[in-house]
C-alpha cells in the first residue's frame, strides 16, 4: 500500500504500560503436562532453525538440516503421537543455500536466506537488491532482509519505505522477513512506527534481530511489533508475520512469546505461516523438555545436538 504518513506520525507507545503488561505474563500463564507439550510441539514446528557464523561449512549446514527433517527423536513423537513434526525452515547465508535446498530436497522444509549486507545493511544499495536475486535464484523460498536503521532514527520513513518495497519487489515470489534490528532503534516508538511502515511497504513477515544485536527479541519489543500487526490487520485486511530472533534459548521463553501471540492476536498467529522462532540452541531445550514429559526424567544436553 502507499506510505501513509499521517498513520506512521500517529504511532506511539506507552513504555511503562507495555513494560507492566508484558511483566504480568509470565505470573499468569503456566503451562503444564499434556499441554505443555502440545505447545512445545508447535514451538518446534515454527523454528527457524539458524547457523550464521563465520566458520560455516556445508557439512554442518547438511547436519543441521537433517536435525529440521527429524528435530525430536523418533521414539518421543511416537509417545507423542506427532509423527512427521519438522521444524518451520532452515536459515542460513547466502553460500550455504545449494547445500541446504540439497539436504532438504522433498521435506517441504523451505531454506531461508539472510540477505541484503546481513548484519548491519550497511553495503552498497545495489548489491543488497543483487544479493536478493542471486539467492532467490539459488533456492532460497524465503528472504531475511535488514533495514537501514539510520532511516529510523533519522525519521525519514519516505526512504525506509523505498527501501523496503523494493527489496520486496527483488524478492518476487520468495516470502520477505524485514528485520528491524530493534535493540539499535532507540525506543518503542520507533520499532512500532519502523514495523507499520515495513508492512505498508510489503514485508510478509516483521523480525525483531539479526541475533548479533547487544539486545535482541524481547517480550515489550514483541508487543509493540504484534499491535502493529494487529492494526494493520484490521485497517488493511492483511495478515503479517512476525519472527521473534536471537536470545531465545529456553523452552519456558518460547512459551511466553506463544501465550502472547495468542492473546494479542489470536490462534491464527500460531502457525508456521505467521509465527517463526529464529533460534537453534531453543530445539534442544524443547527436546529435553518433550523426554522429560514422556519418560519422567531429564537428559544431557549434548544428547540433543543440533548437528
């Protein structure tokens, strides 16, 4: 849709408010037993499970997504009765599509790519948008692109618009996730005003971090992001995405930011299609917590590798 400046200019949020409503959370909501795994269970099925580091080879991306195809031990989903669960895609940069697009042939699991000078978006504007068709056309399914943030604390939202939409527009038939890189915009305000304009400008999904941010997802940032999404939704018509990323390692987390989804927008946002996790250490403490509800007792964590 065109910018809507007065839209943008209306945004505000009230810190304290969110702090106390996103503090009142974790008292309110406990999960237990068979619930408890069901809920893991669709954490599982909503991870982006991610390497993004330097030493990167095409083997541990190949073992990495053969942990996406089978995230918990067979015997566990069986007890489960969830045969066939997999994780939502496989993120990863630009050189480690062809192995990933590979290993994953025939699961239906997609291979995201990090794009656009991931992490700091900081290099030429023409080899962000070449960067976006060269890993489309490698196989990646889904684009993880990261704004400007100067547009942001500068305020000039006409170019983060731009910007934004024609990166979409690089992305063609590929899904765009447009990071904010929240712990580097300043305030709330500004993530729920950067959030609205991404979406006006086509984002399909809204992510929090690159994970190499000093603060990544938090619970206030989330709720700011998701009320964004939830106007949007309901002036537009169009449902948004929304990927939390980096810090969340635990399952106890995983199930506060499902609780929250759930309450603020509802069980359509519990799904694969509208709701990702970018982690990789978070499946294995849900591995753990899947064994210790069907056996009694808690495992090592090294038992549950992540490749």
């Amino acid at each position: 849709m065109p910018l809507d400046m007065a839209w943008v200019r209306s945004v505000q949020a009230n810190t304290s408010a969110i702090e106390r409503r996103c503090a009142t959370l974790p008292g309110r909501r406990s999960i237990k037993k068979e619930h408890q795994a069901a809920w893991l269970a669709r954490a599982v099925s909503c991870i982006d499970l991610t390497t993004l580091a330097g030493d990167d080879t095409e083997g541990r991306v190949r073992r990495l997504c053969a942990k996406a195809r089978q995230p918990v031990s067979p015997g566990i989903l069986s007890a489960l009765g969830l045969e066939g669960l997999t994780v939502g895609a496989v993120c990863v940069y630009h050189d480690m599509i062809a192995p990933a697009v590979e290993a994953l042939e025939g699961s239906g699991i997609p291979v995201a790519a990090v794009s656009t000078g991931f992490p700091a978006g900081l290099s030429p504007f023409h080899l962000r948008i070449a960067e976006i068709g060269e890993s489309v056309a490698a196989g990646a399914r889904e684009i993880d692109i990261v704004i400007s943030r100067r547009h942001v604390l500068q305020g000039d939202w006409q170019a983060l618009y731009d910007e934004v939409a024609e990166m979409r527009a690089a992305c063609g038939e590929a899904h765009m996730k447009a990071i904010l890189a929240t712990g580097e915009l300043g305030t709330l305000r500004n993530v729920a005003r950067a959030s609205l304009v991404a979406m006006m400008a086509g984002a399909d999904f809204i992510k929090t971090s690159t994970g190499k941010e000093s603060v990544n997802a938090t619970l206030p940032v989330t709720l700011v992001m998701i009320r964004a999404i939830r106007e949007y939704e309901a002036r537009t018509g169009i449902k948004v995405g929304y990927k939390p990323a980096g810090g969340i390692s635990k399952a106890k987390d995983a199930l506060m930011y499902l609780a929250l989804m759930k309450e603020e927008l509802g069980d359509r946002w519990l799904s694969p299609d509208l709701f990702r996790f970018g982690a990789s250490s978070l499946l294995g403490d849900i591995e753990r917590q899947l064994e210790h509800h069907v056996t009694g007792a808690y495992s090592a964590s090294w038992r549950h590798a992540m490749g």
